[in-house]
C-alpha cells in the first residue's frame, strides 16, 4: 500500500463513511500517523523510545525517564502520546 492510499474507514455513528468525529490522528493506521508525522513529532517518539535507557544509569530510569517525555508532549503531539 503507497502512502497515498489511505484504506476505507468502517461508518461512523451516523453511517457515513470515515472515522469518529473528534477521533483526530488516532483513528488513522500506526503506519499512516508515522507517515504523516511531522520530524519533530519523530524526534520525541524516539526520546522517548531512548529514554528507556536511563534505567542504566539511574534506579527506575527506564519508567521515568519515557513517563517524563510523555507529560511533557501527550497535548501536542499524538504521535508521542
């Protein structure tokens, strides 16, 4: 499937095609959100991916250092959350 196909949604609640209102990007393929997310969004994505590491460095870093990251960017990017 090419980045420009996007697969038919099943009908909302009002039987038209496409997803839940106000479902914004979650309602879109795992694939599609990393397509369409900005290079910031995939920065954070992989800080806190990365931050998992800390649990080397400092006791119950590999929870705290991911939870950090996603306080700071849950309302701004749903692509991190």
């Amino acid at each position: 499937m090419s980045d420009a196909q996007i697969p038919p949604q099943p009908p909302g609640p009002e039987g038209q095609g496409g997803p839940t209102p106000g479902a914004g990007a979650a309602a879109l393929p795992l694939e599609l959100q990393a397509a369409n997310a900005s290079k910031d969004h995939r920065t954070w994505g992989m800080v806190a991916h990365l931050a998992a590491l800390a649990g080397f460095v400092v006791p119950f870093g590999n929870i705290i250092g991911p939870l950090v990251v996603w306080l700071i960017k849950k309302d701004e990017s749903p692509f991190v959350a």
